[in-house]
C-alpha cells in the first residue's frame, strides 16, 4: 500500500512541477515573459500587415491544436513526473561534487590567500553562472547534433511540425537526463570553486542564478522562441544574443539550416564555432525533420521509442 501511495504522489507531484514554471523569473513560461510576448507578436503582427485579428493570429488553431502540439502537451507532464521520480534522485548525488571540488583545492593549494568581498563574489559568480551555463547548452547542443546516436533522442524535439511555447519541454526522456546531469555539473563546479574564495558558503547566494541578465533576455520575447510569431533582432545585435527567429530557424527542416543556431541565449558560442545564421539570410522555413521523417515522430509514442529501434537496428546493421 505504501508503495502505490508513494507512486501516487509522485505522479501528482509531477504534474504540478512544470505548472509551477509559470511562476518561475527563469523560465521562459514564466507569466510575466508570456505577456511581453504577446506585446511583441503584436508588433511582429502589425509590421507584417496581417488581415486576420490578433487574437487568431495568436491562438492559429493550426499551431495549438495541431498533432504535434499534443504531443507536446503530453511531454509537458510527462516529463514533470519523470524529473520527480528519477532526473531529480539522480541528481543529489551530483550536488556533492561542490564540495568534493572545494575540498581538493584546500588540500591542493592550502587555504586560500585570496578571499573575495561578498559583493565580488556576487558579481564573478553570477558572471560566470551566466556564460558557463550558457557554454554548456551549446557544447551539450552540439554533441547532441554531430553524435548520431545522441542526435536520434534529439530528433524528438525537432520533429515537431508546429512551435508553440510549450515545444520546449518536448524532450527525450534521455536528452532531459543529459541536460539536467551536465546542469548541475556545471553549477555545483562553480558553487565549489567559487566557495575556496569565500569565507561564507557561495550556496546560500544561489538565488541570484536568478539575476538581471536572464530576466532582460527572456523579457524580450524569448517565449517566442517556439512559436509561429517571427521576432527578429537587429542584425548587428543577431551576433551577441540569439533572436527567437533564430531559434525558429534553427527547426527548419531545410538541410542548409541544419545544426545551425545552437545556442541557448549568447549567439557568441555559435558566432565563434561557425554555427551562425542570421534572420536577414533566410527567406522562408518550415519547422520539422523533413517530408521522409515527419510521420516517424507524429505519435507520443513513437517519440519514445523510435530512438531505441533506430540504435537497435543501427547496431544489429553494423554487426552484420
Ligand atoms: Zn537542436
Ligand atoms: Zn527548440
């Protein structure tokens, strides 16, 4: 009995988790950035000169009732209930790594002779929060990309034929794994190399992940990063940080906009890397894996174990 109570709340616990995203500063589903959003598709709207009102530009039945937005929804709970039952057991262990990481400077190094103000360590800390994190969905994005047989657990999120601002919780089961592990990787590293520095505990400061630059980004639209709503930057600051239509472009199903625009918020890393498209380069995109592929992916189902039949045929090829 006790088991199935602990299942049950599990179960409920995981769907409420991705509700609470709507009250989240650091999350794009975050209230207050869906309402900037709307002011910017507003813009988007009035600029393109569209004839049909807002509202059913906003809420185009084609884009929210689509096959593909169902399966999103479906990933939106889904996906909440395996963070409380597995992804977040998973990642306790992962936190010690802080202060596996501050124990060893101490032993390698001695105590440190340099110790930063509380005000310092706000600032670098945060900074490198900032950039780290950053590099980390790019270098993990990119692996995802270029290893074929990460790329197939990928796929899942690119085949979806329409956007809305759910689509981003359309992720593998694997890739959520990956992407929280590497996560909390990244940011215990930081916590544990930046407390050597600190007489107090950096953990206690943790709540300024939530800081000023991720709160401007995602104010600028960013929801509409997974959405129909084409909201381009100015070309030059394309460069720096990412437009939702980059990201727009980076789902098209066009073979010369592949493993472009990988970034998450910096458009520096894929600037550096070679990975950069611009809104003004392309001319018109559809978003999805392409006509061969799309109806491998139109069920939830199929979403979840095409990637295990596509390495499992792949390998028994290979062996033959
Ligand atoms: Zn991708
Ligand atoms: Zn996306």
């Amino acid at each position: 009995m006790e088991i199935i109570s602990d299942v049950w709340d599990k179960i409920v616990a995981g769907l409420i988790l991705p509700l609470l995203d709507f009250n989240d500063p650091e999350k794009r589903l975050n209230y207050f950035y869906l309402l900037s959003s709307v002011l910017f598709a507003y813009y988007v709207y009035y600029k393109a000169k569209q004839r049909i009102p807002f509202y059913k530009y906003i809420f185009s039945k084609k884009v929210w009732l689509s096959k593909s937005a169902f399966i999103d929804y479906k990933y939106f709970f889904f996906n909440g209930i395996l963070k409380v039952a597995l992804v977040f057991p998973l990642l306790t262990y992962w936190r010690y790594l802080g202060v596996t990481i501050n124990d060893w400077m101490e032993e390698s190094f001695g105590l440190s002779s340099i110790l930063l103000t509380e005000s310092q360590i706000i600032l670098y800390y945060t900074l490198a929060l900032v950039i780290l994190l950053d590099l980390r969905i790019y270098l993990v994005h990119l692996a995802m990309h270029k290893i074929p047989f990460l790329w197939e657990f990928h796929k899942i999120h690119h085949s979806a034929t329409t956007l809305n601002p759910i689509t981003q919780y359309r992720l593998h089961p694997i890739e959520l794994i990956i992407n929280n592990l590497s996560h909390v990787f990244v940011s215990s590293f930081l916590i544990g190399f930046f407390d050597y520095f600190y007489a107090g505990s950096v953990d206690i400061i943790t709540y300024l992940e939530i800081n000023i630059f991720t709160v401007l980004f995602l104010f600028w639209g960013s929801t509409l990063r997974h959405s129909h709503v084409k909201l381009k930057y100015f070309h030059e600051l394309e460069r720096y940080l990412l437009s939702p239509f980059q990201h727009q472009v980076h789902h098209s199903n066009n073979p010369a906009h592949f493993d472009k625009n990988l970034g998450s918020k910096l458009a520096i890393w894929d600037w550096i890397f070679g990975t950069l498209i611009r809104s003004s380069e392309v001319v018109k995109i559809r978003f999805g894996l392409g006509k061969n592929e799309d109806g491998n992916y139109n069920s939830f189902f199929k979403t979840l174990y095409m990637p295990f039949r596509n390495i499992g045929r792949f390998l028994v090829r290979k062996r033959n």
